[in-house]
C-alpha cells in the first residue's frame, strides 16, 4: 500500500481525536508525554491502528522512545510495507 507521512499523522491526529484530544493540538512537533500525557496503552493503541490501516509496523522499544508525534510518523514510514 503507498502511503504518505501525511496519511500517518492524520491517521494519528484521528486516532487521538477519538479519544478525545483536540486535533487543532496535535501537531508533528507535540510532545507525546509532556504535552499529552499519553499512556504506553494509548501509543499502542495508534500503533495498532497504524498496522491496520497501512500494514506498518513499529518495534516496541522504538515506539516506546518517540518524543513527538512526528517521531511515529518517522518510524511508521521507515517501517513501511515493501
């Protein structure tokens, strides 16, 4: 599947929207625990939606060190489906 890093954030932003954050902030550059407090279960969780939509998969411990929501989008497109 081709896929954009564009996709990628907005599928993040959509992810995050759902659970109830404001998209207007979520940005490439939020900060993933300072700005947003999110949860190991929640990075997981946009993992998940990630792999399901467009096949990509991230390693645990690369996911788990992501600083911004742009770090995800990196490591989601430098995982992508061959």
């Amino acid at each position: 599947m081709l896929y954009t890093e564009k996709m990628l954030f907005r599928q993040i932003r959509a992810t995050l929207q759902s659970e109830g954050y404001d998209p207007r902030k979520v940005t490439e550059e939020t900060r993933i625990k300072h700005d947003l407090d999110l949860h190991e279960i929640l990075i997981c969780d946009i993992a998940d939606d990630l792999e399901k939509k467009f096949g990509v998969s991230i390693p645990d411990e690369e996911l788990l060190s992501a600083e911004t929501i742009g770090d995800i989008v990196a490591y989601a497109f430098g995982y992508r489906a061959a």
